[in-house]
C-alpha cells in the first residue's frame, strides 16, 4: 500500500532486523507490528524510545479483539505515536502516515 503511495518503504521480519535497519539508515517513520518473531513491537517500541525518541511510531495490531486492543493500549503507554487495528482500510493506514509525518 505505501510503496503504490510512492513512499519509500523498508521491510524487516522481526524487531531485531528492523533496529539493525533503523541504526544503519535513520527512518522518518517506523511501522511496527506487535505480534513478531525473536522481538516483539513492544521491546521494539521500547528500544526506538530509548534511542530515537522523537521518532515517529505506528503500532498495528489484529487477532483477539480483547488481546489485540490491550496490546495496542501498551504500545501508546510506551509511545507509539499512533495504533492501528488490523484489518485496516488502505485509505486509513495513508491518512495516519500522512498525520504523524507532518
């Protein structure tokens, strides 16, 4: 959806992989998903904090309704910039993207 949006996009598997990106190329905005192998989008997001805290973060999260809204409500207590719950609209992911890099 964001590459058809002409953004650049970088993809990594897992938190670990996506940190690794984020050190060697600095990125406007970072798209975290909190279920992933090996590092989880918390530790992820928690790590970003740390180390990059005034970068952009967008949490998204799907599966369980009660497990899904609980991890995105910790997402924005360690500071996720915004959440998204999955399934999502195209037209809704480009809006959040657009809002939080302006």
């Amino acid at each position: 959806m964001l590459k058809r949006a002409k953004y650049k996009v970088s993809e990594a598997s897992d938190g670990e992989i996506g940190l690794r990106l984020q050190q060697k190329n600095p990125f406007d905005l970072i798209i975290t998903d909190i279920v992933m192998p090996n590092k989880d989008g918390i530790e992820t997001i928690l790590e970003l904090r740390e180390n990059y805290p005034d970068l952009k973060v967008i949490a998204i999260s799907g599966g369980d309704f009660s497990v899904k809204n609980h991890s995105l409500a910790t997402a924005t207590r360690v500071g996720a910039t915004r959440t998204l719950s999955k399934p999502f609209a195209r037209k809704q992911l480009l809006e959040t993207v657009k809002e939080v890099l302006v």
